[in-house]
C-alpha cells in the first residue's frame, strides 16, 4: 500500500510523487549545510533533496529504501539523519512504536517547519500527517510536568485515515 502525506498546504501528496516544482537548487542546500557547519556532500545533499521533495516524517528505513539505489549505504545515511537533526535541519521524534522519523524542520526557500503542532497517525496503514492550524487545549493542567506548561511535548492523533475509514 502506498503511503500518503500532506504537504505544507494541507493536500496530499504520494510518498512516491516525483520532485516538486521549485525545489532547491544544489547550491541553495549547499549553503544551507555550510551556514549549520556542517560540510557539503553527495549524501547529505541526496537527503536533504529527497526531504525537499517528499516532506512529511520519513524513517531511516523509508529514506534508505529511496536512496539506496545511489549507492549509499545504510549507516551513512543513518549518520547523515543525526547530524542534520543535531543541525537542527531535521526534527526527530518517535510515535511510540520505537521508530524515529524525521521531518525538515529548517530548509531552504523559506521552508519553516516547528515541532509546535499534532500529528495525525493512521493506525492500520501507519500513514503520519501534519495537522497544520490545529491546536490543541490542555484544561486543568496544573499537576502535569512541566514540559506541558513549557509546551513542550508532541501530540499525536490517532485513528483511521480517510483510506482506511
């Protein structure tokens, strides 16, 4: 089954789909390397291109899988995740089922992604959505950590999304 996201308009877009029109240049993630400190390389920009294209939360195996064809195997791409999740390039975050998935966080073009809204997690095909302009009210709060009152925490949804319902 393939699976689906939505993109930073709220449509949904295939997993699959080919690159986007207006995706950035080499050059434009070149510099986006440079200016987290970190150096440019074929992988690093293969990754950061594949997150340009796609969007959404991808998993190492997911990125792997798109990319292995290129000749990189899957520890690098594994190294390359961190990195550019310590970079703060990527947000990395895990759904409760011990898989980390990454999402672009800080691109180029003005891409802008914050960890400060739910995701939406399908739970027969495991399709993961962004719910971006959904907030969500915390009432009666008071003796809850204090990652709650700092707001920082991830919500998640979960239930049957429109292919599964």
């Amino acid at each position: 089954m393939q699976r689906t996201n939505l993109d930073r308009s709220g449509t949904r877009v295939a997993k699959s789909s080919s690159r986007k029109a207006g995706a950035p240049s080499v050059k434009d993630l070149q510099a986006l390397l440079r200016s987290a400190g970190l150096r440019s390389t074929t992988p690093r920009i293969a990754v950061l291109e594949y997150f340009h294209s796609h969007g959404g939360q991808n998993s190492h195996a997911e990125i792997f899988d798109a990319l292995e064809d290129r000749g990189f195997d899957r520890a690098t791409i594994y190294r390359i995740l961190m990195d550019l999740a310590e970079a703060k390039i990527l947000s990395r975050g895990d759904l409760g089922d011990h898989v980390w998935r990454f999402e672009l966080r800080k691109g180029v073009n003005g891409v802008e992604h914050t960890d400060e809204h739910p995701h939406f997690v399908c739970v027969d095909c495991g399709e993961v959505s962004c719910l971006p302009g959904v907030s969500i009210r915390l009432d009666g709060a008071s003796k809850a950590p204090k990652a709650v009152a700092k707001k920082k925490v991830e919500v998640q949804l979960k239930g049957r999304c429109d292919n599964c319902a």
